[in-house]
C-alpha cells in the first residue's frame, strides 16, 4: 500500500492513501450542497489527475469498456435524474442538502445502449453544447453593442 505524506503550509501533514487520488475520467459528484447543485457532476481531467476530492465530493469510476464517463454526465444532467436527486436527497438545513453512495448506486442508470452508442450521443450532445455556447457569446456581445448604442443615442438627446 503505497501512502503519500502531504505538507501543507500553516496546517501540518496529512496521509493520503494512493486509491484516493484522482485519476483521469474519473467521476466526481456533488453529494452535498444546496438543492440545485446536489448531483452535479464533471469528469476529471487529465490536468488534475492525482488530485484529492473535497469531502462534499464523492468520486464514482465507472467500467471504461462499458460506459463512457462523458455519457454519464449527460444521464445525470437529465430532467428525469435530476428529479430523482431531489427525491432522495436528505438534510436537516433545508439549504444545504445531501446524497449519500447508497442513492447513487441505486440511480437508474439506462442499460443496454452501447459503448458506441453512448460515444455518439456524448458527441451529438457536445456538439449541441458547443452551439449553445456560441449562441451565448454572440448574445452577450449583441448586448454590448445595444448598451454602447444606447448611451450614444442618449448622449446625442440630453448633451
């Protein structure tokens, strides 16, 4: 068992055990937080692999010859997944609410769609993303020039 010691300034050491670490494509899910943020999840990057999950983050791995990690981050963005968060979250605050591994492994992950079917929505859905993000930019930047052209034609009738 190979266990790394880590030093952080004003604070001491700490032990962190090796399977903890992050590694790429694995996945990490918000199981504490507000009511809309619980569930929420990203995939590790390459960047910050090795990495160490903050305790209101759980980390999932997932069979990489069965699901693409990509796909099961769109699953879990689903109005229906998002609905079932919300059932089966818990908390005494009602600010802060939370998910423990015991809902995510009984999340009803869709079975019988392929490694390659799975590749093919996760890039249809990217590509849809991509799109959305440009459509935002533009409407951001119209916005912008909108100001502009106002305070100018305001300039011109009060100055």
């Amino acid at each position: 068992m190979c266990v790394l010691r880590v030093y952080l300034t004003g604070v001491g050491s700490e032990l962190i055990n090796e399977k903890d670490r992050l590694k790429e494509n694995d996945i990490i899910i918000a199981r504490g937080n507000k009511i809309d943020q619980v569930g929420n999840a990203g995939v590790v990057p390459k960047e910050a692999e090795g990495w160490v999950c903050a305790n209101l983050l759980m980390r999932m791995q997932v069979n990489p010859e069965k699901v693409d990690p990509f796909f099961c981050i769109y699953w879990l963005r689903s109005p229906k997944m998002r609905q079932h968060i919300k059932k089966t979250m818990k908390g005494t605050n009602p600010n802060i609410q939370k998910i423990n591994q015991q809902n995510i492994l009984a999340f009803p992950f869709p079975m019988g769609i392929s490694l390659d079917k799975q590749r093919k929505i996760v890039s249809l859905l990217s590509r849809i993303e991509d799109r959305i993000e440009t459509v935002r930019q533009l409407q951001t930047e119209s916005e912008k020039e909108i100001d502009i052209l106002f305070s100018s034609i305001l300039h011109k009738f009060l100055y």
